[in-house]
C-alpha cells in the first residue's frame, strides 16, 4: 500500500520531491501551494494532487494532514513552523529543509514527547553534510575539528557574481544575513555572516567559502564540548562574497530584503546547468596519530524520471526523500526529534534515492 503524503511547497524542490516520490511507485503524494500558478506548473510522472491552501491557514492544513503518513515541508523559512505545528497536530511524522536556526529551535521543542518523528534539516546542507561528517568522526578516537564545506554552483560562471539562481532567493539571502553558529576553542558561539572568508581548490578550480547560516544543523549541539574547532560555510567562485557584502552591509540591503530578493530575481539568471560540492575535513588523533580524514564529492545536473533537474534540486529532494524512506521502512526512530547525525552514511547510501550522492565516474570522493 502506497504510503500517503503531504508537500508543502509547488516550487522547484517542491515539485522534484513530488517527483521522486511518486516515481519511486511507493508514495502517493499531495502538493499544497498557496499558488494555484505554481500548482499547474507542476511536471511530475504519473498521479499528482494539488491544493491551493494558504499555509498561515492552520486549521485547514492540520485537517489537510490528518491521516496522512507524514508532511515534507519545502516552504519557504519563514513558514516552515507552521507547518510543523500542524504536524504535532495532527500527528504525523514531520520534516523539513530549513536552514533557518530559529526555526529548527522551535521544531525540537515541538518534538518533546511526540508520538511521531520530528525531521528537521534534510536536505543537503543542513542535512547530508551532517550524515558524512558524523561518519567521519567516528573513525577517530578523538577529533580536533570539524571543517564542513557546501556550495551550489553554476557550471559556467558569466557575471561579476559569479553565480546564477539555483534555488530559494529567500534562502540565499537569509543565510547570508543571519547568524551563524560554529564552536570556537571549544565553545559553541554565533559569528558572523559573510566574514572568516578562505580560498581552496578543488580539481584545479579555485574557490573562496565564507561563513553562511544553519548550515551545521543540530551538529553544532551535539559536538559542543568535544571539539575544538567546528564550522560551515558555504563555497563560491572567488569575488563573490566581497560584492554580496557591499549589497548587504554598504547599500544596507539586509534590511531590505525584498528589494534585494527583486534585484537578484530580475538580474541573475537561473541555471540548470549546476554543480554542487560538499567537502567536509576532519582530524584528530587515531592509534596516538594526530590525522585528517577529507570527504570530497561533486554532483552535476541530471534527469529524474525523464526530466532534467538542477543539482541543487537533485540532492536537495534526494535528502529529504531518502531519510522519509528509511523512516518509512522502519530504519529509524518513529519519534521525537531525528538528527541528521543519527543517520548512517552507508545506510543513506545505500537508499535509491540517496544513491543520487554515491560516488560516480568524473566526480572526486576520497575519504
């Protein structure tokens, strides 16, 4: 029997998770939007139901969701707590894709004595860069730091930004302008966005990564006190930031936030033509040896069930799809709060849809 869900959100992620799950055979799914434009744009193989429904509409969402497996919200940040309040409302497994640290805060409380799972951050960062750095640490009998690396890039750069839109404006310029959390000589403490810039190259490309907000998830709480060093940025082609910055900070954009959305929706193109990297690098001492252990991985655009998708889109949905399939298949916990952590890295790789992050011919995987 197909399990039966529910996907806030018709946009592209919204839509590509849609797609998996109902291509898998396995799922019967719902897509809610407030947007009935965004709904009959929907391109999905096979049977898809849509609702347009105002999420801020709590009654009708938690009615929406009653009986139903789970919820997988791709909303936008600002709206996922909604979502998750319906979803300890009607009890049903819940989860999510939110960078946002307030947000997350707010799904753990409502994750204290729930009868079901309560799955914040699973997407790619937060998300799948937890699942391989607690893979790695493990390996160790002691760890040091935790350096933990993401970016979603345009293959073929062509502006002074050195970027194109891949994926949720919203979510771009939230992370660029909320604290971010690392833990700094062994305390976990916020610093700030946009700044402890460095370069690195990968392949023989250069790239510069800088400090991004939500991108450690909950494995910020779940280090603190056991490391040294721990932290997430994000990673760009070179120069991007030190314009992201004077948008920001010197024309005052961060508390203008629609008029930059509006700037960069209208100026930089989209692009399926992506790649995304996630490079994580931890050391500390194995048999008495002070050593680092490096996870490097690449994933480009490609079709899902016949039809192209970005690699942001891919590995985004792919995240979110693989952990409800092993929720499903009774791999993990059926309640309370999940952590990106508590998922093996085998077992995840192991899910069809969590293959889509399995190393493959022309992509760099080391550990």
């Amino acid at each position: 029997m197909k399990k039966d869900v529910v996907v806030i959100g018709g946009g592209k992620i919204g839509s590509t998770i849609a797609g998996m799950l109902i291509g898998s055979g396995d799922y019967a799914a719902t897509v809610v939007d407030r947007s009935r434009e965004a709904l009959s744009r929907i391109d999905v193989p096979g049977d898809v139901e849509t609702v347009a429904l105002d999420i801020e509409d709590t009654l009708g969402l938690t009615r929406l969701l009653n009986g139903r497996f789970a919820v997988l919200s791709a909303a936008p940040w600002h709206l996922t707590i909604r979502v998750a309040e319906a979803a300890r409302a009607a009890g049903v497994h819940y989860l999510d894709l939110t960078e946002d640290v307030a947000t997350t805060r707010r799904v753990k409380q409502l994750a204290t004595d729930a009868s079901t799972a309560f799955v914040p951050q699973c997407g790619l960062a937060p998300g799948f860069i937890s699942i391989v750095a607690s893979d790695l640490i493990k390996r160790f009998d002691a760890v040091d730091s935790v350096r933990m690396r993401v970016g979603a890039l345009p293959q073929f750069p062509s502006n002074a930004l050195n970027y194109n839109l891949t994926w949720s404006t919203d979510g771009v310029i939230n992370e660029y302008c909320e604290p971010c959390e690392a833990v700094v000589n062994g305390v976990l403490r916020e610093v700030p966005p946009l700044e402890e810039r460095e370069e690195f190259s990968l392949d023989g490309v250069a790239y510069e990564a800088f400090n991004t907000s939500g991108g450690l998830g909950t494995l910020a709480e779940t280090l603190a006190g056991t490391v040294r060093t721990l932290n997430y940025k994000t990673i760009r082609y070179p120069g991007h930031a030190a314009i992201m910055k004077a948008l920001l900070n010197d024309l005052r954009l961060r508390d203008r936030r629609d008029i930059l959305k509006d700037i960069l929706e209208q100026a930089v193109p989209t692009t399926l033509q992506d790649v995304v990297i996630v490079f994580v690098t931890v050391s500390g001492t194995r048999n008495g040896r002070l050593v680092q252990d490096t996870y490097a991985h690449k994933v480009y655009a490609r079709p899902v069930n016949g039809i192209l998708h970005s690699a942001i889109q891919v590995t985004t949905a792919a995240g979110i799809c693989g952990v409800l399939d092993l929720l499903a298949d009774g791999a993990m916990p059926s309640r309370g709060l999940v952590r990106q952590e508590d998922v093996p890295l085998k077992t995840f790789l192991a899910n069809r849809f969590g293959q889509v992050y399995a190393a493959e011919d022309g992509l760099a995987h080391a550990a």
